[in-house]
C-alpha cells in the first residue's frame, strides 16, 4: 500500500475531532465539500469507512477510532516538529489543545492564560470548554483540567490550585420567601438548580459533609442544566438555590447578592488537577505550559502519589 499522506491523515482527525466537516473546515482553512473528499479518497485508500455520515451528523465509526487512538498523538507531534523547525533558536512555538470544565474558568483566565500568551506569542492555545469527561488520547488533546475524582489512574497529575469548598447559595429575596434550610434534607423541600451529567445523562446530586458524616441528596428544581455557570445568576434573581464552587461566586457573596446556606456542611475537594498521559510525549508549547502554571499559580505541596 502507498504511503498515506499526512494531510489527509491530519484531515480526517480533524473532522473526527469536530464530529463534522463545517467546523472541521473552518478551522483548516479549506472548503467542506473539498474536506469530504479528502477524506473519502482516504477511506478508499485504507479501504474501510472511517466516518458515518448522515444528513444531519458524522459520527467515527470504529475502524476511525481506532487510527484516531493510534495515529493522532503521533500528527500531533509530527505537526509539531514542523512548526518548531521553523522557529527562532530558543523560540517556543506550536499548538496547545486542552479541555477544561466551565468551572475552572476562573482559575485560568484570569491569572493564566493572559501571562501564557504575552510570554509565548507564537504558541496557539485551542481551550475547549467542556463539561463532558473527554478522551484526551482519541480527541487529540495534549492534556486536561478536570478535579481529582474524574482522572484515569494511569494519567500523570500535577495540581492547578488548592481545594476548595463547593457552597449552597441562595439570594435574600428568595431565602425571605422560602426560608432558609438549617439542615442538609431540608434542601429537598427547596428549588434547588440540578445539574445533568455530560457523560451519563444523570442528574448528580449534591454532597454534603460536616464532621465524618455526608450527605448526597437527589435535589430537584425548576432549571436543569449541564453548566453550573447558568445558575449563578437565576440564583441572584431569586429563583432557587444552586451549588458551586466557593470561588465562582466570591463577588456575589461579597456584594451581598448571594448569601452561603448551610455552610458548616459545605464539602471540600482536593482542587484541580492538570492532567496528561506521559511525560515524554509532551510538546516544547505543552512544557512550556505546565511550567508557567507552577510559576503563575504557585500551588500548594502536592498530596497526590502519583504525581511526580
């Protein structure tokens, strides 16, 4: 068989990535009609299909996941050498791919990624706000940001920021109409905003802790969502209560537009964790990251054994 090209490798990756050719497109510069050929002489080359298409969606099937899990990392790094032989002696260029959940937000774009790109200019960073546990590997990421409880035990863990508590607020207006809860199951007589697992589907409940004890309670309320950024302001109107971490409403608690329920049951997290496969696959870009995020966050002693 004929050598595959890489950009009809690196093509198909893409559409695979998007899971579809419009964006896929868009951000190779290229038509998504010429995309679709690209990739369709590709499949014929290899001989089986690499993607389901419908008129409505495209979806990898699993001769496609599989040349996704072992041939992406390896474009990844190809594409990567390309752009460093270009670059100046001591230069740090390329493309960093991370995926992150809304709630860490907070902890990277304000005191990170600014500094990041004033530092390395010539690296891109694609930040893929996701609340949905990605497969780094497949999706091409070079790494993620997700809490302790949601990394794979074979991933390399260096921590973001220290724990932090995740708190009930509520708004005076509706804590005045509906009271205020004085115990951990007098929130399932309340509005409580619920959140709706990206992976599962499932609504999560939410855990509480005071002492050895916990609680996990199966709330339900007016506004479902799979992004806690939704509630904060709902809460601030007065419709109900939601659960976030402490951080994403500092402001509100300090201007008095939200108030903390229960909050010597409020639990604490072991914090965030940027997460990746292997040390040695990392990109000059990704290297350079991880050590600006020491410099800049400054984290606290690392707790977690496998970090190293």
């Amino acid at each position: 068989m004929a050598v595959t090209p890489l950009n009809a490798l690196h093509q198909f990756l893409t559409v695979a990535r998007h899971r579809g050719f419009a964006p896929a497109a868009a951000e190779l510069g290229v038509s998504a009609s010429a995309l679709s050929q690209t990739v369709r002489q590709l499949e014929e080359r290899l001989g089986v299909p690499l993607l389901s298409r419908t008129t409505r969606s495209v979806a990898v099937t699993a001769a496609g996941r599989k040349l996704m899990e072992q041939a992406g990392p390896g474009v990844a790094q190809a594409l990567g050498a390309l752009k460093d032989a270009s670059a100046q002696p001591g230069e740090v260029t390329g493309t960093l791919r991370l995926t992150l959940p809304s709630g860490a937000l907070p902890f990277l774009l304000a005191p990170l990624v600014p500094s990041f790109c004033q530092r390395y200019p010539k690296v891109e960073l694609d930040l893929v706000v996701d609340n949905r546990k990605a497969d780094i590997v497949a999706e091409g990421f070079d790494a993620g940001v997700r809490m302790e409880e949601y990394l794979e035990r074979d991933m390399v863990a260096v921590r973001m920021s220290a724990p932090f508590r995740f708190v009930v607020v509520g708004s005076p207006a509706y804590l005045k109409r509906h009271g205020t809860p004085k115990k951990p199951k007098d929130l399932l007589l309340h509005n409580c905003f619920a959140y709706r697992s990206s992976n599962t589907g499932a609504l999560l409940p939410w855990d509480l802790e005071k002492g050895s004890r916990t609680w996990r309670l199966p709330v339900r309320g007016a506004v479902t969502t799979n992004d806690e950024r939704v509630w904060v302001g709902l809460a601030e109107a007065g419709l109900g209560l939601c659960y976030v971490p402490e951080s994403q409403v500092a402001a509100q608690l300090k201007e008095g537009t939200l108030r903390l329920v229960l909050e010597e049951y409020a639990a604490s997290v072991p914090g965030l964790f940027l997460y990746f496969p292997s040390r040695a696959q990392v990109s000059p870009a990704f290297r350079a990251f991880l050590e600006h995020t020491r410099e800049v966050l400054n984290p606290p002693a690392r707790t977690r054994a496998k970090e190293r």
